[in-house]
C-alpha cells in the first residue's frame, strides 16, 4: 500500500480483534505506518515516513493527535507536500444544485431549506465560489431528476418480459386533499423482485368506486401497462370491490388477463388477519380486560408508577422497560400489553398486595388464561408484521403462514374456556369467509416453490380436511395450475432472458413450523399424462434445509429446462398479497405533506414522493427509525405521525452540508 510499510514477518500470529482495531487506529493517519513492537506485548507504533524519526503509540486510548501535530513540525513532510501540492477540485454549481436536490428528495427537507439565513452562511463560510439559490431554482432541479427517471421506468417496465402486479390505496392528508397512489411489482430481466411507486396523484372527489376505477385505468394507460397487468392488491372496501370488478373487465379489451383475470383481485390479506383478530377481539375475557384496566391504574398516576417499579424491585422480576397502553383500534397493541403484562406478572401482583385501592388484581386462573390469548395472538403478530414489510417476501412464502393461522384456530376451538371457545368461533367464520379467494392462487405460489410442490399442498390441507375433501381441493390447485400452463404456454411471449441474479429474497417464516414436522420431502405423482408440468412436479424436490437457497435463482437456471413454467413463476411470485407497499408510499407522502407543509402543489407532492421511491426504495432513514424506536414505548393515540420527521435533529442538515461541498480543504485533507 503506497505510503506505507509494513514487516515482513508476524512474530504474533494473526491478529486478534484487538489487534485489528489498533491497525484500524494507526492508519488514520496517511503519512505513518504502522508496525509491531517486539517487546513481546500488543502495541502498535506509528513511525513518520518521512523523517523516519517520530515514533508515538497507536493505540486506542492514545488516538492520533500526536502524529498529526508532528506532520505541521517536520520539515521533510514540508517539503514533500511543497513537491507534491494537494489536488484542489474546481468547485461546479450545477454539481452542487443536483446534490442540495438530490439532498431535499432523500431527507424530505422543505424547499425553503435553501433561503435559510444561517444556513446560507455557512455555506459561504465553507466555499466563497457558492452561488445561492432560491426555492424556485432547487424546484426545477428536481423536477429535472423525476422527469429523468420517470422516462428511465417508462423504458424499464414497457421492456421486462413479465406481467406487472399492482397495488392501490387511497389516503387523505391533513389539509383533507385525497391521493391515490398506484405501486407495480415485477421480476425484472434480470431476475430481481422490482417494487415502484408509479404515481401519488391528487385523487378529488368523490371517491365512489366509479370514479376509482375511472382514476385508476387513466393512470395505468398514462404507463402504456394496459396488456401487461397480472393482479391488483387493494384493501376489502366495497368502492374497491367495484372498482377491481371494473378494471378487470376493461383492461380484457386491452390484452388477454390470465385465464380471463381469475387471479386478478387480490384481496389485501393483512387487512384481512387484521379483521379476522378485531373480530375475535370484540368477544374478549374479563381477564383482558383487567390487564388493561392494570395498566391504565398504574400508567394514570406518577406515585403509582413510583410504586410499580418499587414493586419491579421488591420482586425480583426481570421485567425491563414499561407496561404499554391498550389502544382499542389496534389488536396488536393489545397483544404487546399482554406480553409486557405477562412479563411483569410478579411485580402486578405484588403491585396489587400494595395498593389497597387497586381493585384489578388477577387470580392464578385469570393469568393462565391472559398466557393463552397471548399465545394465541402471538403468530397472528408475527404474520401480520412478515405481511406488512414494504420489503415483501415471494408469493411462496405465504400459504403455509395462512394454514398455521386455520390450524390454530381450529385447535382453539376446543379450549375450555368458553370466551375462547367463542372467540375463535367469530375469527373462524371471518377466515372462511375469505379463505376460498386465496387458496389456489397461494398453493400456485407453493407448487412453484421446488422444495414443496404437489406433495407439501397435500400435507398442509391434511391438517385440516377430511380426506376425501383433500384429494378434492389437489385436483382443483392442479386443475389451476395446469390451465395457467397452457395460457403461458399459447401466449406468444418470448421466454424470459437472463443475465445476472442480484435479487435478496426474504425467507422469514413465522408459521407454526411444528405443523409440517412430517413434512420430509420427496416424490408424489399427481396423475395425468406426462408433460411438462407433470415432469416439474414429480421431480425431486430441492431440500429444505439449503439456507442459501433463492428461489428466484432458482428458476433463472431452469429457464432453458422449463420455460413455460419458468415464465409463470416470474408472474406469480411477484404477487403482493398485501398493499402494505402502496401504504408506504402514503407514509412517504405523510413526510413530504404535513401541516407544517402543506402548501406544496399536489403535482411537486407526487414528483417528491416517486423520486424518493425510485431512488433510494421504500427510505428508512436511520434518524427516523430512531424516532419510531423512542415511539414505541408513547400510547399511540399521542403520537402524530404525520408530523413526526420534524423532529429530526437539526444537526442532521450540517453533516448532509459537509458531505456536499467537495472542494473544502481542512487540515490539509480533501473532504
């Protein structure tokens, strides 16, 4: 490594982590190298390069100060640099307009960041060469950077040789304007799963489902996708149902939908566990309830919760960090009370021994059954947190988590306790009631996956049917697959070309994996004469426990081998059941439109809001996921969403300003 040297031998072995990090601490410095003792202990020297003399301790308490100080005192570095002067970059305007843009896009800064007195300031502080901008100015450098890429996506999306899935919501914002916002998935060329904002438009009313669906196929034509489109997510509202109905029956004129937009609706399956729990919640146990109650006692008063972490202390209980507030409107809210009640259970009770005004004290039963419904709610928790992640999984990965989630209700069926037998019972008929729209399209989804197939799909529907209804609901999902292929397979679509795989699948499942512990794998004929679908699925399947295994990869390499099939799983995996990701989009818009800023023209809204999407994904700044860590332990009914990015530290604007202006020397060093 030039300008440094370094021992030609190790005397010490390789190095420790220690080690390792006094080697990081010696070579901040540029102009020394770092080299061994050998008095047998672990020290580092950093010995000057040039004079050859200065020798000081690299070590971590020590820092580098020292070093620094000797480059201003030693006359051979002097000299060197005055042979060697530092490049100094020329400073370009337009260079820094594009990056303060590009700055205001990521962070979501107000426009008028540019005409800030101090900010301006400091600025010309570090360069004198800067010119500044008004608000105008820095407007029309966005607009440039979203028109650039809106015409790059254009190219992309009338290019990729598979169908485009979509995902819609609406939302109003604080000022009461409505925007509809439109997202596309597709596996692109090659081969990595795509999400896109495509618009976030002013949406006027009324909002009737006419009137979405004429919206809707404007936006859809505006992107030339009419003959591309595969399925729609959207939330079960009845203005969506029509509009769905609609769009479904139109967009037949404009090309052919998969076996006549069967598959199309996709009905958006975390809103759907949300129902199904809200359901179940509404016929809740007293036991619950006095948690609740518990908890708003303690959390109404300070000289209570005093004595609540008293009591945290007295009973030696591990609980850590705080009891949470019920929030009605949000089941899973009920479930982290529950988890942190149960987690306290000891110091409650001791609580409740203490406080002789406190009436909700639970008896050993009560508490079993709190364990319960914890317990119960545990795995819809964790489903509906793997459905809700605008970094969605495959389509593969869902149909186990949805039989799980059957399995246990029917097990919850036979409890005991009648107030959970009748809980179950409202959250049963709200599952079947939706459980029919994705059974097929889910298994699809499965037999695609080369570790399941056929013989998984027969395994899972075992736990749950009679027999005779099992080999009904097999040849149903192969009847549906089978008719897929030859829609794929008449199509005069080219074969998908593939040049390089970068894509990163989730492959998070929070199932109950015990349900399918006899799962082992292997062949199941499924009847029929051989072709191509039935020599797929009654090949061997790929073993489970390859942790890297992506199935995206896998069906890039077996494009040649299976094209038909190939271009059918490009389509169906890509299939957002949730529109969890058009609900991102609405938090990116709450960052971009609040009441601090909410004259920004609804055209500028969008621009910002699908730039930001296009450029950096669904953004989760470092500062802001802080913030919503902080959050988590406030009721929810006092927090204000929409307004929470403006609490970001102000210090967050200076180390952006350092990192834009490339032409600053300090110390001697290029920034």
């Amino acid at each position: 490594m030039e300008n440094f040297y370094e021992p030609d031998f190790d005397p010490y072995g390789p190095p420790l982590q220690e080690e390792q990090q006094l080697e990081n601490v010696g070579s901040t410095t540029p102009s020394f190298s770092t080299v061994k003792g050998k008095d047998g202990k672990l020290v580092r020297y950093a010995t000057c390069i040039h004079c050859h003399v200065a020798k000081y301790k690299a070590d971590l308490k020590y820092g580098t100060s020292n070093a620094k100080k000797h480059l201003d005192l030693c006359d051979a570095y002097q000299a060197y640099l005055a042979a060697n002067p530092l490049p100094t970059p020329e400073f370009d305007q337009k260079v820094f307009c594009r990056m303060f843009a590009d700055a205001i896009m990521y962070h979501s800064y107000p426009l008028s960041i540019v005409e800030h007195v101090k900010l301006r300031e400091m600025l010309t502080y570090l360069n004198s060469k800067v010119r500044h901008i008004t608000r105008n100015t820095i407007l029309k450098y966005c607009l440039l950077e979203h028109k650039r890429l809106k015409s790059m996506l254009h190219e992309i999306l009338v290019d990729v040789n598979s169908r485009i899935c979509f995902t819609c919501d609406c939302w109003s914002v604080c000022t009461s304007r409505g925007f509809l916002t439109l997202t596309a998935h597709f596996i692109d060329n090659n081969w990595n799963l795509k999400s896109r904002i495509l618009n976030f438009r002013y949406f006027p009313p009324p909002h009737r489902g006419i009137d979405i669906y004429l919206f809707m196929v404007g936006l859809i034509k505006e992107w030339n996708l009419e003959g591309k489109a595969f399925s729609m997510t959207c939330d079960n509202v009845g203005s969506m149902d029509v509009m769905v109905a609609r769009l479904k029956s139109d967009l037949q004129t404009f090309g052919t939908l998969p076996l006549g937009g069967r598959f199309f609706h996709v009905r958006c399956c975390a809103h759907i566990l949300n129902l199904i729990v809200q359901s179940g919640m509404k016929v809740i146990d007293a036991s619950i309830l006095k948690v609740c109650e518990t908890v708003n006692y303690i959390a109404g008063s300070d000289n209570r919760l005093v004595l609540f972490e008293k009591c945290v202390v007295d009973s030696k209980s591990n609980f850590v960090g705080k009891l949470l507030i019920d929030c009605a409107t949000r089941w899973n809210s009920t479930y982290q009370m529950l988890k942190r009640a149960l987690e306290a259970k000891d110091a409650l009770n001791l609580f409740a021994i203490i406080d002789t005004s406190f009436d909700f004290g639970l008896s050993a039963d009560e508490w079993n059954v709190v364990d319960f419904v914890c317990k119960f709610l545990e795995p819809f928790y964790n489903i509906t947190v793997m459905f809700s992640g605008s970094d969605y999984s495959t389509a593969n990965l869902y149909f186990r988590n949805i039989v799980a989630i059957e399995k246990l209700l029917v097990v919850a069926h036979t409890h005991t306790v009648a107030s959970i037998q009748s809980m179950t019972t409202v959250m049963m008929e709200k599952f079947e009631k939706y459980w029919s729209d994705y059974s097929v399209l889910l298994a699809i989804a499965v037999l695609l996956d080369p570790r399941y197939k056929m013989h998984f799909v027969k395994i899972a529907l075992g736990k749950l049917c009679v027999h005779a209804e099992v080999e009904v609901k097999v040849q149903e999902i192969y009847n549906a697959f089978v008719e897929l292929y030859k829609f794929y397979d008449q199509s005069t679509s080219s074969s998908s070309t593939v040049t390089s795989l970068q894509c990163s699948t989730s492959t998070t499942d929070y199932s109950m994996s015990s349900m399918f512990e006899d799962f082992e794998g292997g062949d199941m004929s499924v009847g029929g004469a051989e072709s191509s679908v039935d020599s797929y699925l009654n090949s061997p399947l790929v073993p489970r426990n390859t942790e890297s295994f992506n199935i995206l990869e896998f069906w890039k390499s077996q494009a040649s081998r299976f094209p038909v099939i190939s271009r059918m799983a490009k389509d169906v995996l890509a299939v957002p059941i949730t529109s969890v990701a058009s609900e991102s989009s609405i938090s990116m818009g709450g960052r971009v439109l609040t009441k601090y800023r909410s004259a920004l023209r609804t055209d500028n809204v969008e621009a910002f809001v699908t730039t930001q999407n296009w450029l950096y994904g669904y953004l989760k700044d470092d500062e802001v996921q802080e913030c919503f860590e902080v959050m988590k332990e406030v009721q929810p009914d006092d927090i204000d969403f929409d307004s929470l990015p403006m609490c970001l530290p102000v210090k967050l604007t200076f180390y952006w300003i350092y990192a834009t202006l490339v032409a600053v020397t300090i110390d001697g060093l290029i920034l």
